[in-house]
C-alpha cells in the first residue's frame, strides 16, 4: 500500500504500533494479537504526515483558498479525513510503483 523501504517511515509506524499496545494493554500474552486494520491505517496515515509529505500544491477548502502545508495540518487531515487519506495513499503506493518501474528502466540501461 505504501512503500515501506523508507526506514524513518518504518520505525515511526513501528513506534506508533508499539505505543498502542501498551495503551491497549496488548503486551505480554496478547502480543501477538493483530491490531485492527483501521488502526493500522491511522498508523499508516500518521507516518505518512510525518514523514513522506514534504510538500503539496491544489489542495484547497470548499470555497477554493489554498490550504498551506504544515506537517500537523497533513498529519491532521490525514487521520480525520477518510477521503484525503485514501486519495494521499493511493498517491504514495502510485509513486513508489512509479519509483520501482523508474529504476528498472535505468537499471536496463546502465
């Protein structure tokens, strides 16, 4: 869903997924219980947020006036609303797909 080989994208999910299961209690014996998948999802979106979005152009209010970047905002929206998260997600898979076929591409011509 979300390219994963970003190692500080991979430790704050891992860091969020750690924090959870100690609020939730699911340490000790229920450690290997799965999260639910949504939570897996706001963890997934928060990282995001974090620390894949650097940047973002036309997104906008109802009434058309630029929204400006800021990490907390991204992050916010990203948590609250379902739409954004799935439209920004599908974005990053879309780029990392795009990544991969990229350096396939240069890699057969090198």
């Amino acid at each position: 869903m979300v390219p994963s080989s970003h190692p500080d994208f991979t430790k704050r999910v891992r860091e969020l997924e750690r924090i959870y299961r100690h609020k939730h209690g699911l340490t000790g014996r229920n450690a290997d219980k799965p999260l639910p998948p949504a939570v897996i999802e706001l963890h997934m979106a928060q990282a995001v947020g974090e620390i894949l979005i650097r940047d973002w152009r036309n997104v906008e209010q109802q009434d058309g006036t630029p929204i400006p970047f800021e990490h907390d905002l991204a992050t916010t929206l990203l948590r609250d609303i379902f739409e954004f998260r799935a439209d920004i997600l599908d974005l990053v898979s879309a780029d990392g797909e795009q990544s991969a076929e990229e350096q396939e591409t240069l890699q057969g011509n090198s």
